[in-house]
C-alpha cells in the first residue's frame, strides 16, 4: 500500500478513536491567524476547535528543498508530509505513545520545511548521515527519523546517530502503527 493511502488511513483510525473514546473529533487550540482546512465546525468555549484530515490536492512537495540541500527524499518521505493537512497523530507502537508530525496549513508546510533544514544541517556539522524527522516519542530527546540513505524508519536521540531501526521503510513503519490501532 502507498504512503499516501496509509497515512489517510492513519488519519481515519486516529480520528474514530478520539471519537469513539471521547464523543468528539480530535481537538486543537483554536488560533484565528492559524486557520486550517482540516479545521471542523466552529471553536468550542474551551478554545479548542475539531479537526479532520483533508487530502491535498496538489499534495505538498519536497523535491525543491532535496534538491536545495543537494540531497533525495523518497517518495515515500514526500508523500507522509505531502499527501493531507492535519494536526499530529497520536498513535501507539509496542505500548509507547508516538506522535507523528503533519502540516496544519501551507504556512506550516513551509515552516516544517525550514525546520528539516536545520536538523540535516546539524546531522552534516555532527558528521553524522543525513535523517529526516517524522515524529515525537514519549522521550523528549528521541525523535522517530527516516535514514535517507536507506529508508529505515528509526529512533534518534537528538544530536546522536540513530539507535533502533523500526522499520525498513516508511510504508512499513504506518501499517505497523495501522495494525495497533
């Protein structure tokens, strides 16, 4: 199966889970000068406002920024931060929260391209191989990266090499994170 498809159908499982447990589509901090198309209905009282993954259509493209830090991403890089704008996914892997980063907006698109940026940067000043971050863990210095050398999905503490692959590749990694669900 597709990145693309996969990461949809990760957006879904996350999705009826808030609602199933809670009654309500996952929520975010509402922010007027942040709108984004995945955003539901109208803020609640609390500030908070629903949200659901919608496809993008062009999807967002990477291929500019590879090009400019004269590397490759795979297309399957391409398409987990291209394919949707939504908030994070909060999932679970071997009994461990992870939290997967996405663009809320066009504005966030490029901001996170500004942030990969400076993380191959430091990989390159640190001599270390080039790694992509594509979410959080429980661990505030451990990053969930993908190796563009090989595709592995792996676990990074900040400022160090990667030290646990989780996958052998993106597509991998998200029907791991499908099938805990």
């Amino acid at each position: 199966m597709s990145v693309s498809t996969l990461i949809l159908e990760l957006h879904d499982k996350f999705a009826n889970s808030v609602q199933q447990t809670h009654g309500h589509w996952p929520l975010i901090e509402h922010d007027a000068q942040w709108p984004s198309p995945c955003e539901t209905g109208e803020p609640r009282g609390d500030g908070l406002i629903a949200w659901q993954a919608v496809s993008r259509n062009p999807g967002g493209d990477l291929t500019a920024l590879a090009s400019a830090l004269e590397t490759q991403f795979s297309p399957e890089l391409n398409a987990f931060y291209g394919t949707a704008y939504g908030g994070n996914i909060v999932a679970k892997l071997d009994g461990e929260e992870v939290e997967l980063l996405q663009a809320w907006n066009e504005e966030d698109f490029e901001r996170l391209q500004q942030n990969i940026t400076g993380h191959v940067l430091m990989k390159r000043r640190l001599k270390q191989a080039d790694t992509v971050f594509i979410g959080l863990t429980a661990h505030e210095d451990v990053l969930i990266t993908v190796q563009l050398s090989t595709g592995e999905v792996c676990l990074e503490r900040v400022g160090k090499a990667p030290h646990t692959v989780l996958a052998p590749s993106l597509s991998a990694f998200l029907t791991q994170l499908i099938s805990q669900f």
